[in-house]
C-alpha cells in the first residue's frame, strides 16, 4: 500500500524521466519510428517544464538547501498546515533557523540555461551550420540537467544518502556518463546511435 500512496511522498523526477523514457521505446518500437528523433523533440520541453515545475517546492516550503545568510535567502516557516494537520517544515536540528538555500530557484534557473542552449543548437541545426545528428539534443539534455543537478544537491538536507553522495547525485552522475558516451559515439567515433528500429524511415506497423 505505501508503494501506490505517492500523495505521501516518494515521487521523483528520475524516476519520472526514467519512465518517460521506457514509454517512448515502447512507442517507438510499435510505430517503428526512431526513439532518438522522439527524445530529441521531447527534451526542450522536458527541461521547460522541470524549470517550471520546481516552483512548486516554493510554494510547499520543501526541497530547500542548507541554512544560509546570502541576500537571496529563503524563508521557511516552522510548520505548515496539511488536510488539517501541522507538518514540520524545518529540518530536524534546524527547528529555529529561519533562512536556507532556495534551492528550488538554482535548479530553476539552471533548467531554463540548458533550455536556452537546447534551443540554441536545434536553430543552428535547422540552418545546418553545423547540422545536429538524430540524438545530439537528448544528450546535451541529459549531460546538461545532470551536471546541475549534481552540484544543487550537494545544498539540500533532505536527500536519501548512498554511501558519501546522495541518491540523486548518483542518477545524475550515470546520467552524465550515458550523456558524454553518446556524444562521443556520434561526433568522435561518427557513428549512428543504436535505435529500437533499423529503419525510422518506414511505414508504422498497424497496431492490433
């Protein structure tokens, strides 16, 4: 029961992006059309939409980074009222400090710079100076988000340790591996990226 009673907690963007990503192999492998065309359209507004979406930890009081003293401070009040019930807000050790790192706003603000270079490089790729290979923005997405997302983590109190990183650090730094591999296999070793169909080009199968 505690699994499906995500209106308790336990949702995260990972695991989000991880799901997204088995759906669309899915897809693609049915429509027989190339899951790195997909990826490519998606990220833009994958990215978007997370720099977006981080604003509702502003108005949660949660996901915010250690105490801090810096102009840009956030306040945290004590407590918030939940269906009728006052839930802690500050974490434990922490109960009278009112200012920590907003957290929500770095990553905010770091979504919205790769969304501005994924878009950059999709225009350059329309003009054909140099013309982007299927695949390149979903990897600049994924090395990109990844890169933020490791140094914004190491600010927060609240994550799930593994070991001396905590989880997401640990999703961000494979992300980066996959990200840097894939980059290299298209634009050092030249190579097409391996596809769930050897020909995107193709009519789609009829679904039964």
């Amino acid at each position: 029961q505690k699994i499906i009673a995500i209106w308790e907690g336990g949702i995260a963007i990972h695991g989000a992006i991880l799901g997204g990503i088995i759906a669309a192999l899915i897809f693609a492998k049915l429509k027989r059309t190339s899951f790195w065309q997909l990826a490519d359209l998606v990220a833009p507004s994958l990215i978007l939409g997370q720099a977006i979406g981080r604003w509702g930890n502003f108005f949660n009081s949660e996901a915010f980074g250690a105490p801090t003293d810096l102009p840009w401070k956030l306040f945290i009040p004590r407590y918030v009222v939940e269906g009728g019930r006052q839930i802690a807000r500050r974490p434990p050790g922490f109960e009278n400090v009112e200012y920590y790192h907003p957290t929500f706003l770095y990553e905010s603000l770091w979504d919205l710079m790769v969304f501005g270079l994924l878009m950059t490089l999709f225009f350059r790729g329309l003009r054909g100076n140099p013309r982007l290979k299927v695949g390149t923005l979903f990897l600049v997405y994924l090395v990109g988000y990844s890169a933020g997302r490791v140094w914004i983590e190491g600010l927060r109190t609240d994550s799930l340790m593994l070991g001396p990183l905590r989880a997401a650090q640990m999703v961000s730094l494979i992300g980066i591996a996959i990200g840097t591999i894939g980059l290299v296999w298209l634009y050092g070793w030249r190579r097409s990226l391996p596809d769930v169909v050897s020909d995107p080009n193709a009519p789609p199968e009829p679904l039964h």
